[in-house]
C-alpha cells in the first residue's frame, strides 16, 4: 500500500521513494535501523562487557562499537528489502511506507559502518578485527546468504565471536572458552529461526529462501527450541565445576519448554505461542550468557 501525505479517505499517496511530510524524517530513519533487535544486541554486548570485567572506558568503547555496527546493519537490511517490503504493503516499513528515502537510509548504513571501523579498533586491533568480522557477516546475511540455505550461518559467526571481541579487549587479550562461543552461536541460530516465524509465510511468497523458510514453521519451530535448548546446556555444563542447583533447575525448565514447542498439538504451530515459547527460551540462555560471563572477569578465573 503507497504512502499517503496526510489522513483520512481523501489522503493522496505519496510518490515511491519520497518522506511522508506527517512523521519527522529522523524518527523515520531510526525507525528504519531495527531499533528493537539493535537495542537488545547492544543491551547484551553492555551486560557481557561488565560480566567478563571491562571498564566504564573499555565497555564504553565496545558498546558503542556495537551499537553503531547494528545501526549499519539494521539501515542495509531495509534499503537492501525496499522493494519487497513495498510490494508486500508494509506499512511499519519506513522505507515502504515513503516515509524516509532510500538513498538516506543507503548513507546512514555506509555511514555508520565507516564509523564502525575506528569504534572497533579503538577497542585493540585483534578485538576490533574481530568485531569488524561479526558486522561483515551480518552484511552478508543482509546482502546474499538470507536468500540461501546457509542464512543460519552469519548469525552462528556473528554471535559466536561477539564473547571473543569482549575477552580480547581485556589485558592480556584472552580469548573466551569454546564453550562459551559454542553457546552464544547456538543461541543466535535458534534465534534466526524463532525470528523468522512470525513472517514465514510473506517471506515464501516474496522468494525470500533462507533455511527456516525452506524447512516450513513445524520444522523451524523445533529447529529453533532444540537449538536453544542445546545453548542452555552448553553454558550449564561447560563451566568448571558441577552443576548448580540453579542451573539444573534452568536447564530442566528449558527442555521442558523445548518439548512443548517440539511435540506439542499441530494446531499450536499456526499461531503465536511457539515464538513466545523460544522467546523465552532465549531469555533464560541470555541470563545464563552474562552468568557464565563472570567466571572470566579478573579475579574469577
């Protein structure tokens, strides 16, 4: 559905590619960055930076590198998708809905990621690497891979590395246990698949064929809370030491919740609830993440 200059049943629409006069241009082009996806991102990298022992200076300069590098991302993905998005009426769409150019969001996306380079290396030059890695696989997500089977496959990289970029900007530049990165990247992978379902169906009918949209809602559902599950364990068990009481309760809980996603009626797989059901999942392994963080600050290691 084309943008409309004004309200009410004589609202004339607005030309493609052309602002709305009704929202602010700057409101339109936050709203076009993701803001929820990049401010939760960004939110973890902060909870992760002082878990793992960073200072106000050094987790400053981390956040803020992840920050704007998820602004990059999130502008490059709805320029990349404008034309879809348009076809397909989205109306929440900034970009669809002519709320904001194309070509300001295009420059908001370079932008950021040119400012995203000395943010990151400002942090050590092999943590900054490290992170520019994490954002060149985002925008090849965005740019290529969403379309094919290996859509997982940047979100696995990305997440895995992002406790990596954390522990290389401490003294001493230690990288994390695998463990840990092995969770993270579980933790993104079945966040990819929960992500996708609420929109599986639009996204078949468009062309976009990643793997979730391949596999269908059923076999994305189960894929996304066996993945979460996996991630829950990792971190309980991964960490010297036994298994708290804490924790074997958390990871009892989660596999419950992976059973009701996995085995539960079909008609449970047409609606909301399952996305709900990872959703939470993945906020009990996010908890557990800036847990298992702490065992690598100075002085708990």
């Amino acid at each position: 559905m084309p943008a409309t200059t004004d309200e009410g049943p004589h609202a004339r629409p607005a030309p493609a590619g052309f602002p709305d006069a009704g929202q602010p241009a700057l409101v339109a082009l936050l709203k076009a960055c993701h803001p929820m996806p990049a401010a939760a991102v960004t939110v973890l990298t902060a909870l992760l930076a002082a878990a793992v022992g960073l200072g106000p200076g050094a987790g400053a300069k981390a956040v803020a590198a992840v920050a704007v590098g998820q602004l990059s991302i999130g502008w490059c993905n709805d320029r990349l998708d404008v034309g879809r998005d348009r076809a397909a009426g989205r109306r929440d769409k900034p970009l669809a809905a002519g709320t904001v150019r194309p070509a300001t969001v295009g420059t908001a996306a370079c932008a950021a990621l040119l400012a995203c380079v000395p943010l990151s290396l400002a942090c050590g030059i092999v943590a900054g690497a490290v992170h520019l890695g994490c954002v060149a696989a985002a925008w090849a997500y965005n740019v290529w891979l969403k379309h094919t089977i290996a859509s997982w496959l940047p979100y696995a990289v990305a997440f895995g590395l992002l406790p990596a970029f954390l522990t290389l900007a401490l003294p001493g530049h230690p990288w994390p246990p695998l463990w840990l990165s092995a969770a993270a990247a579980l933790l993104a992978t079945g966040a990819h698949f929960a992500n996708v379902l609420p929109d599986i169906e639009e996204d078949l009918k468009s062309g976009v064929l990643g793997l979730p949209q391949r596999l269908g809602r059923r076999r994305s559902i189960a894929a996304a809370a066996i993945l979460a599950f996996a991630s829950c364990a990792v971190l309980t068990v991964g960490p010297a030491g036994p298994v708290t009481v804490g924790g074997g309760s958390l990871l009892a809980a989660t596999l419950a919740l992976c059973l009701l996603a996995v085995a539960g009626p079909p008609a449970l797989a047409r609606g909301r609830l399952p996305f709900v059901v990872v959703l939470a999942m993945a906020g009990v392994n996010a908890t557990l993440l800036v847990l298992a963080g702490r065992g690598l600050a100075p002085g708990h290691v």
